[in-house]
C-alpha cells in the first residue's frame, strides 16, 4: 500500500491516545504549547543548522513522497525495453530515434539516446552508472536530515523538561500546583522521544526502503539498455529483466497474462457429439 506510511503513524498517534483513556487520562491534558514550542521549533532549527538551505525547502516534498509513496511499474517499463529491444532487431539501433521522444522516464529515454548516438557500450554503462549513484547520494542526504531530526528531538525534550522543572523549583511555595507542574514538565519529554520514534525515524528509513527500490528499477532499466545495444535476443531480455521483479508479483503477472490471453482467444467450436446432445 502506498500510504502504509501514513497509516502506521496514524494508527501509533491513535494506540497512544487510546492508552492515555485507559489509564483514565484525558487526552487534552497532553497538550502543552511551551513544551510544543521548545521541541518542534528547536528540532526544526537544529536541523535546518546541520542542513542545506534547500534540503530544508524540501521538507515538504519529502513528507509528501513518503506518505503518498513511489509508483514505479517495473512491468510496464520492463514490456517497453522488450518491445525495443524487438524493434531495434529488426530494424536497427537508429529506428529507435523516433520512439526517444515518446518515452516518458527521463532516464530511460536517456539511456536509448545515448545508444541511438552510437556511444561506446562502457560510457554507456558509466554514464547511466553515475546518474545511480548520484540519485543515492541525494537520497542519503534526504533520509540523514530526517535522522537527524530523530536524534535531536529526545534530547530538546528532555531539556523542555529541565527548564519547565527549574520553573517548578522556583515555586516550591505553593505545592498544591506541584503534581500538576511536574506533570507538565515530562510532556516535553514526551514530545521529544514520540516525535522521533513515531515521525522523524519512520519516515526517514522510508525514505531509504524508497530509495533502495528506485535504485533497483533504474539498474533494470541500465541492464535493458545495454542489452538493446548489444543486440540481445527480446526473449533472453525479457528473462533477464524478470529477475529484477519479486517473485510473488512475477506470479500476478502472469496470471493476469493468462487471464487477458483466455479472453481474447475464439471460442473453440462444438464437437459433433456435443452438437447432437444439444439437438
């Protein structure tokens, strides 16, 4: 599911929550803006401190990509090598010029442009090796900033808490306020190490699972090209490219292959026994 992300935090916001009521707490009593203050606007400043500029204007976009998900359709982008793979066999490596501008992955269409400007197989290889590992490497940024974040955060909440405790001591001369003080003071706490087992972590080790997976699909999609260019049999390509599918979706794959086969196929005809039992 795409939005497991977003469920799993949601689901652990709601289990907290429902705990707090069984205990016979009130959940509007966990609500305590200095500490709110203290955790998320000093974690948020920590990290912009430890970031970039515009690794921290892409906080947002982040956010959104683990929550919503990668689509990548290694079936589809996997039938579209094959089927060049086919065309460049019959008729040759430049007849392919005209289907560069149709590819929609600027990847892809990279790599077969490359191939249909004669480029050497190893610069190939190196080039579509680099725009890899270069993606990694951002995404490493990506995912760390978020750590990092997750490491900050218990450490402010326990310094909300020293500061709201430095308050409590401050007024000892009233100790009928002191349980409710005190109580309000472990909230920052509280912020602190939610926040960074509950937002910050999960979503920064998506950001890597999500990473891995793009990073998997596009050396797909370098094997695919590579092939096309040393003029591989389709057939061996589109075995090769399996390979790179998990097993249990190359099984839904092809019984979802049967099933449109079984349809499309003509019904076969009556044999002459059926015909005169129908008679």
């Amino acid at each position: 599911m795409k939005a497991i992300t977003a469920i799993g935090i949601g689901g652990a916001f709601v289990a907290l929550l429902l705990a707090v009521v069984m205990e016979g707490g009130n959940p509007a009593g966990l609500l305590n803006i200095p500490a709110f203050i203290i955790v998320v606007g000093g974690t948020f400043c920590a990290t912009a401190a430890s970031s970039s500029f515009e690794q921290v204007a892409r906080i947002p976009a982040l956010y959104k990509v683990a929550f919503s998900g990668a689509s990548l359709d290694s079936h589809g982008a996997s039938k579209q090598m094959v089927a060049l793979a086919e065309k460049a066999r019959r008729e040759g490596l430049l007849a392919l010029e005209r289907d560069v501008k149709e590819i929609e992955d600027e990847y892809t269409r990279k790599g077969i442009q490359l191939v249909v400007d004669g480029t050497d197989s190893e610069l190939v290889r190196s080039i579509l090796q680099s725009e890899i590992d270069g993606m990694m490497q951002r995404h490493q940024q990506n995912a760390h900033m978020f750590a990092t974040g997750g490491g900050f955060a218990p450490t402010l909440g326990i310094l909300g808490t020293v500061l709201s405790l430095v308050h409590v001591l401050e007024n000892l001369s009233n100790p009928g306020e002191l349980g409710h003080s005190i109580a309000g003071a472990f909230l920052a706490t509280l912020y602190g190490v939610g926040s960074a087992n509950l937002i910050f972590l999960p979503v920064s080790n998506k950001l890597k699972e999500l990473s891995t997976e793009e990073a998997l699909y596009r050396t797909m999609l370098l094997e695919a090209v590579l092939s096309i260019q040393a003029g591989d049999n389709p057939r061996m390509l589109a075995e090769k490219l399996e390979t790179f599918i998990p097993p249990d979706a190359r099984g839904e794959e092809a019984e979802a292959a049967k099933g449109a086969k079984a349809k499309a196929a003509p019904k076969a005809a009556p044999e002459p026994a059926e015909e005169e039992e129908a008679a």
